[in-house]
C-alpha cells in the first residue's frame, strides 16, 4: 500500500536555493523528481517542504524546529534534512555567529526534536567558498573561511557517527570543481551547482519512494 511521507528540509539560503534563477535550488529539484515519480505509476508519494531561511544558523533553527515539526508531520513517515552552518562560522564585526561548541549543541538538541517524529534524520555538509571570498570581509559585513568550513563539517560528520545518522557530503564533490559550481558571490551555489547537489541527494530520497 502506497504511503504518504513528507520530507522538511530545514537550512540557509543553500536550502532555500538563492541564486538559481533557472531550478529554483536542489530542494526543488527532488521536489519536482518525487512528483514526476508519483505520477508515473506505483511510488509512495513523498511531500518536500522547503524550510530553508536566508541567513539563518542553528540558534533560529532550535527555535522553531520544534513548530515547524508539530505543524508539518505524516503519520506515515517523515524525513528530515538539516543544512546549516555557513552562516554560524561567519564572523561579524569581530564576532563569530555561533561558535563550533554552541554549533554543536543547537545541532544535537535539533536532532532530539527531530527525534521525536522520525529516525530518518540527514545532516548536509556546509560547502566550501570561493577563493575569493575566503577571508574576505564581503558586503554583508561576514567573513568566511574554508579552514572554519573543515571545522565545522568534523562537527557533523562526528554528530552523525555517533547517532547513527547519515552524512550528506556535498563538500567533497564541491571541492575541486568549487569555482565552477558557485555563483558570482562565491557562497551560494549556481545552477549547475545546485543541479549535482540533487544528484547526490536523488539516491537518498529514492528509497522513500
């Protein structure tokens, strides 16, 4: 019997898919793919909700994951995707946003909420910047380092092996190829960038499917 699972993606502005004026992001992408599926014939149907906000860290997130989980939740199964961190090692007039042990603990008490509805639970990478905006203080006043982005992903990589959860590494496939799959701003990816971020993750909403 055919099910009916939602799929919540909480995050930034990565999750939200600014930039590309051509997909609408990687979220909307696999939206689009489980609808097609639907469609076609004989798959669970699978409902993604982007929650992605422009500019938030894990301090928003811990705020209203446990609302957005109460108001948005099937029955039947849910997934969970949680994408943060660019904008918590940011640094803003000499202060960091969230610090990798404040990171850390928003991260775990999100997933404790998480927990509560589904065991299905996705921690996504931060990916790397630009070298040009590496260490460059940019118009909205962040700076950002690739040497805090290895931080920072350690963090949810060691989160995800202890509890069992699993680790989407856009980082690693974003690596080599990074000024070539990043916008013009050097953060948010480009179209093509978003494209192979829903590549990666088609495999891991298929079985849901």
């Amino acid at each position: 019997m055919k099910k009916m699972i939602y799929g919540l993606f909480f995050g930034d502005s990565i999750t939200y898919g600014e930039y590309d004026g051509v997909f609408g992001g990687w979220v909307d992408i696999l939206k689009r793919y489980a609808l097609q599926k639907y469609n076609e014939g004989e798959t669970n149907e699978l409902i993604l909700f982007n929650l992605g906000i422009g500019g938030e860290t894990t301090e928003g997130l811990i705020k209203r994951i446990p609302y957005e989980m109460a108001a948005r939740n099937s029955a039947e199964g849910n997934i969970i995707f949680i994408g943060y961190g660019a904008n918590d090692l940011a640094i803003k007039n000499g202060i960091q946003m969230v610090d990798p042990e404040d990171f850390k603990r928003n991260i775990l008490t999100a997933i404790q909420h998480a927990k509560q509805y589904s065991e299905d639970i996705y921690l996504v990478s931060i990916l790397p910047f630009s070298k040009k905006v590496d260490g460059v203080v940019v118009a909205s006043g962040k700076l950002r380092t690739n040497e805090e982005v290895i931080i920072y992903n350690q963090i949810l990589k060691d989160i995800a092996t202890e509890n069992s959860l699993i680790y989407i590494d856009f980082y690693s496939a974003f690596l080599e190829d990074k000024e070539f799959l990043l916008s013009a701003d050097g953060v948010h990816p480009n179209e093509k960038g978003y494209g192979m971020m829903a590549e990666i993750a088609i495999p891991v909403i298929e079985k849901y499917l």
